[in-house]
C-alpha cells in the first residue's frame, strides 16, 4: 500500500521540509516559525515523538501551540518520512547523537523540549549529556521507568520469529491502535489508516523491530540501571521538567510514575484520567493545558535568570 501522507504535504496547515542530519542521514521537518507578537528570541518548543510514530501525532496540538510559540517538530529517523538506514537504533549509539544533529542542524540552540514515549526517554537520556540545551522538558508516557511493556511490544524481540511475527498487517496495526490509544472514538479509520501505510515504507519494519530488541528482551527491560543513572542525572541539573501520564496507558501503566518520583522528585507529575498513552491523541485540549501551563512557568523562569546576570 502506497503511502497517504506525501513528504511534502502540509500537516495541520504547516509545511514541512527536509534536513540533512549527519553520516548522510535526512529527515522531514515541520517548524511554525515564531507567531506574531512573540519573542522571536524565545526557545521554541521542540517536539519529538516516539516508537513508530511520526510529526501527524503532533497534529491536533500543533495550532494551539503555534499560536503563542515557534514550534519544531521533526520525524526521528527510522520512522515517518525519514531516512532509514540499516543500523542498529539503539539509543545511545543512535538516536541521541540524531536527536543532537538534528538540533545543529536546525539552529536550535535551547529548546522548550516535548517527548512522547521512546521520544521521552530521549530527552532525558540526551538531556543528561547537553543539559545547556534545554530550558525545560515535559516528558509524556516515558518508557524506562518500570519492567512492564505491553506483550505486543516484545514479539518483536524474539529472536528469529519475532520479526515475521510482527510484520505490517492492517490487523496487527489496528490492534497497535488500539493498546495506544483509549478514547474509542479517537482511533478512528484514518488513523489506522495512517499508522499501517507509514508501517510499509521501506526500512520501517527494520527499524520499529531494531528499536524495540536495543529496549527489551522477550523477558525482561534492557539496562534499567544505566537509564536510572541517566534519570538521576537529569534531575540533578534542575531542569524544569513535567512528566504526563495517561491513566489508562496500556504500553508503560501509570503505576510507573511511582519510579519517576524516586529517579526525579522535582520533576512536577501530571496524570491525565480517560487517557493512553498518547494524551496528545487522546486529550489534545487538555495536553495543551498542561504544556502551556508548563512553558508559561519555564518562560517566568528563565526571564528572571536572565534579568539576575545584567
């Protein structure tokens, strides 16, 4: 099945583009530019999604935030229309020195920076590393903070099998939908739509299997302790930081939250109720909420900074 989405095609009214990372590598891009009014010095708000997703998962909160901030949204290589190469998506080794590139590349010096998923997972192992990056995170269903995966997310990781079993099928995709999303009226025909035709690109398969076997094992989470080490770290830089669960996330249970106040206590919790693990999906209006709460605070935050050193 061809594609529905063109690379080229606009997303919720905002064209995209492509830009070169490193090591040849190049993906699409979405940025708003800086809205009328606003501080065209202001960090924008930097958005990056998570396992087999892609910039359309930002779509029903693009607007609103692009209303009062620049924002920039990218597909993380290996999935939507990115380049996907034949390597190893491991995070260490890939895709925090991607998540790096594609900040150069960009011209994002600091960033108000939003994950979702493996995407937050991201900031904070990347955050860790360039903390001079960041004016604040918001953090939405990370996974990393507990054993528990949904079942469907380790057939991937069997060795030899896990691979075929867990081919491109309309079926399998739909019931990838519908783990991830809860509100029934949310998971709608295009969304699955959407989801199986970025599935059948070339290389996509390759990376979502890659990806989930450098996360986990049929049995058990890869480097639990490392990823502590890096939440730790994290938290001991003060960046400003929210962490958004949906309460009836099936990937990564609420319950996880439990560890994200052992590994980050100051990091502010916000638990959405009726809402998966994609509040962007979801609760759009309500995500929007917590983000713009979020980014107003870390904005007061960095103006009194910078009014101290003058």
């Amino acid at each position: 099945m061809p594609s529905l989405i063109e690379p080229t095609q606009p997303i919720a009214g905002f064209e995209t583009n492509r830009i070169a990372l490193r090591d040849g590598i190049t993906t699409r891009v979405l940025d708003t530019g800086t809205p009328q009014g606003a501080d065209p010095s202001a960090p924008p708000v930097v958005l990056v999604h998570g396992l087999a997703a892609s910039i359309e998962i930002w779509r029903d909160i693009l607007p609103t935030l692009a209303a009062s901030y620049r924002v920039v949204a990218f597909d993380l290589p290996g999935f939507g229309h990115s380049d996907k190469p034949d390597v190893d998506y491991r995070a260490l080794s890939f895709f925090v020195p991607m998540f790096h590139a594609f900040l150069d590349a960009a011209g994002i010096d600091k960033g108000h920076m939003v994950g979702s998923s493996l995407g937050a997972s991201l900031l904070i192992r990347h955050g860790s590393r360039h903390p001079e990056r960041y004016a604040s995170a918001v953090c939405a269903n990370p996974g990393g903070f507990g054993t528990h995966i949904h079942p469907f997310l380790r057939v991937p990781t069997i060795p030899g099998l896990g691979a075929v079993m867990s081919r491109p099928q309309r079926a399998t995709n739909a019931f990838g939908v519908r783990i991830a999303v809860h509100k029934k009226a949310k998971r709608t025909r295009a969304l699955v739509d959407e989801v199986d035709a970025f599935s059948r690109l070339p290389g996509a398969h390759r990376a979502f299997v890659r990806t989930l076997r450098g996360i986990a094992t049929p049995l058990k989470v890869k480097e639990m302790d490392v990823f502590e080490r890096e939440a730790r770290q994290f938290e001991a830089l003060e960046i400003p930081t929210r962490v958004v669960w949906g309460e009836q996330d099936r990937i990564f249970p609420v319950a996880q939250l439990e560890t994200v106040q052992d590994y980050m206590p100051s990091a502010r919790r916000e638990v959405l109720p009726e809402v998966g693990h994609y509040p962007q999906i979801d609760a759009p209006d309500a995500f929007c909420t917590i983000l713009l709460d979020h980014l107003h605070e870390a904005e007061q935050r960095l103006s009194h900074v910078r009014n101290k050193s003058r």
